[in-house]
C-alpha cells in the first residue's frame, strides 16, 4: 500500500535564459492553491493525497504541466477553475478531467 493515495506535482521550474516554462505561467502560485484546497477539502496527508513542487517535467511547450500518480495521468491548465476541478474531481474522487489532459507521448526507444 502506497502512503499516499494519490500524488500530484507541479512543475514550477523556471528556466535561467527565459525561455519557455512552467513557472512563467504561474505554476508556483497554482500549486500553492492546490495544496491550500486539497487542505480545505481534508483530503490531504497519508493515506490521502499530496500536492509537491518539481522541476522540470520536459513538456514545457505544452505547459504549465501538472502530472498525477499512481495513474500517470498528465494535466494542463490556465486558471485556479482548472485546478480546482483537476483537485476536487481527480485528486479526490479518482475521476479523469479528459478536457485538461494533455495528449499521451511515446515512452517507447526505437533503434533508427
């Protein structure tokens, strides 16, 4: 059994030459909200869920990116709206938010 029910981080990185990051779109200051309403809620701590900061989580073009585990399940969003639904719906009642989804990507090597 996992100590947490469910985690979800937020990339908050912000690149030193200004190119494109999470951080420039607000991210800092979402995740901040997000963990403020998983509070609110009661639904944070163990056994529940835990809202974290990270770094660079490679999908810059597509972000600010938030992702869920343990279903793997990669977000976008613009507004506190947004987040509040990927909180209220996925973090605490296991529910996809299908229109913040980002488009899955291959994992998978190939030898070219």
């Amino acid at each position: 059994m996992s100590y947490y029910r469910r985690h979800a981080f937020f990339c908050t990185n912000l690149r030193e030459d200004g190119s494109v990051c999470c951080r420039q779109a607000g991210s800092l200051e979402m995740r901040e909200f997000a963990k403020k309403l998983t509070k609110e809620l009661g639904i944070a701590g163990p056994g529940g869920v835990r809202v974290n900061i990270s770094g660079c989580l490679d999908r810059c073009a597509e972000g600010p990116v938030a992702v869920v585990y343990p279903e793997g399940v990669w977000y976008t969003y613009v507004d506190e709206e947004d987040v509040r639904e990927i909180v209220e719906r996925h973090l605490g009642r296991g529910e996809i938010v299908e229109r913040l989804l980002l488009p899955q990507k291959s994992t998978e090597k190939t030898d070219s």
